[in-house]
C-alpha cells in the first residue's frame, strides 16, 4: 500500500510532460545520469519512475501478449552483467543472481517481430524451463521454432511443447583465427551454420536466429546497461528488469518497424495504433489504481 501511494504521489508532484520527456530519455539509449542533465529531473527521481513504469509496462504485457497466432518463433540469448563483471564480484556474493554475469532470453516472432516474452536470469536449464513455460503460454497454435545450439533448449523445448511444435537448432561455426587489430569483444568469424531438425517436420527454408539476433543488437544499442566497457551497467537487476520491460513495451507498442511500416503489436493484432510514450506513462496511474 505505501509502495502504490508513492507511485501516486509521484505521478502528483512530477507533471505527465516531464514523465515523458524522462522516458523518452531512457528508451533512446540514454544513461540515468544523461537523462538527469537532459531533464533536470532528480536522479532518485528518474530511479523511481523507471522502476513504476518498468512494472506497469511488465503487467500490462504479461496481460495482453496472449493467444498470439504466431507462426515461427526464433529465440536467442543476450549477455550482460549487473553490480560487476563476474571476475569482480565479491567471494560472499558469487552464485547470488543479480551480481556477475546476467543473460535476457528473447523470443521474436519472425512475421510480426513483435517479442510475446522475455525472461532475465542466468544461462542454465531452470531459466530455459521458465522461459518455454512462459512462451508455450502466450501462443495460440502449433509453431516452428528455431534457437541456437546452447543444449539446455532441448529439455526446455519437449518439456513445454510436447510433441506440438516444429523444431529445429541452427548451431553456427566459428573460425579461430584472430583478425589483424581485432579487439577483444569482436566476435570470431562465421564460417557456417549447421540446421538440425528436433522435433517435428519444421521447414528448413525458415531455419534462422538472424531475426532476434538483429532485434538483440538493437536492444543492445537503445539500452545504455548493455553497451560494453562503460560504467553505465546496471547496478541492481531490479532495476534492469525495469528497463528491459519498459524497452519492450516501446519495441513493441511505440516503434514503427521500417520493414512492417506498422508496430509489432499492430502486426500482431493486439493494437490499433501507434503508442505515444504519453499513453505508456499512462500506465503507471492505472496499474495504480487497478491495486488501489
């Protein structure tokens, strides 16, 4: 109850335009503090908000990403880390989720490239059950599926789809010859790629990660908490949660996609328009209300 008269206090005290302007801030790729000297706008401020609206826009999603008609999904794996690199976290905190290395899970579907979900955690086989789990439940027919090669998919995928889906590894190759001038986070070369059906008759032809894979690298470049060699990692993975949910909810909702000339939602069927950011921060007073 103290938490949801805060959010209301806050949505009192900071006007609806300056809400926007902060989100506006952070779904371009923008740090905490680059968003404080372009707003004005306290950090404690900017913390709070994005934590409020990372959990509406996180509702609001679970909520409305459902029954979806999605035909071939691609999945994929993203790597960052939170508190500290994973050979610098303290002895009395290694093992603890939240400090070291933390990986998002990602799903795109390849016609509408709307993302029906996400799952932030490490790289074992609990979080691949949790994040099959998860999208088994949002889609509403059979699907052809295609991951990389990382094995813990295998159970994963059997465990939540049964025998009803269309499944297929594409496990890509990499040569080890370092490049002249290369630097240490550039990755090795590809030098093929071998399709290898699962479960099911899936169609080779739509075989293919290079979908999420691309929707990845956007996500790296438009948050500020995946760009290497900075300091602008995150600190908390609570607060990395927050900023990935309010990034979906921008990807999905917000952004026309130059190749669709629509939104992902809007492809998917599960929007009419184009969100302003305006009726994101929206979200926040009616998740409020909604638990009042």
């Amino acid at each position: 109850m103290l938490e949801r008269s805060g959010i209301i206090s806050l949505m009192n005290n900071l006007p609806i335009e300056r809400q926007t302007a902060v989100i506006s801030a952070l779904v371009e790729g923008n740090s905490i503090r680059s968003t404080v000297r372009m707003t004005g706008v306290a950090k404690d401020t900017v913390i709070k908000l994005l934590a409020n609206i990372g959990r509406a826009c996180a509702d609001y999603q679970s909520n409305a990403l459902r029954n979806l008609s999605c035909k071939r999904i691609q999945c994929d794996e993203i790597w960052s880390f939170c508190y500290a690199k994973e050979k610098n976290v303290p002895e009395e905190l290694r093992g603890k989720f939240g400090y070291g290395d933390v990986w998002t899970w990602t799903a795109l579907c390849a016609d509408t490239k709307i993302v029906p979900c996400w799952l932030v955690g490490g790289r074992s086989a609990y979080y691949a059950q949790r994040f099959m789990f998860d999208l088994a439940s949002r889609l509403a027919s059979r699907v052809q599926l295609t991951t990389d090669g990382h094995r813990v998919y295998l159970d994963a995928v059997e465990n939540a789809f049964g025998s009803e889906i269309d499944y297929a590894m594409l496990v890509k190759m990499y040569g080890n010859e370092a490049r002249e001038n290369e630097t240490r986070y550039s990755p090795a070369q590809c030098i093929g790629a071998m399709a290898t059906p699962i479960i099911g008759n899936p169609d080779r032809n739509h075989i293919s990660t290079s979908y999420v894979e691309r929707q990845n690298l956007s996500m790296r470049m438009h948050l500020r908490r995946f760009t290497r060699l900075t300091n602008g990692f995150s600190k908390k993975v609570e607060n990395h949660e927050h900023a990935l949910a309010l990034y979906f909810m921008f990807y999905n909702f917000c952004r026309i996609h130059q190749t669709l000339r629509v939104t992902p939602a809007m492809a998917a069927g599960i929007s009419d328009h184009v969100w302003e950011l305006r009726e994101v921060v929206e979200l926040i007073r009616k998740d409020a209300a909604k638990a009042a």
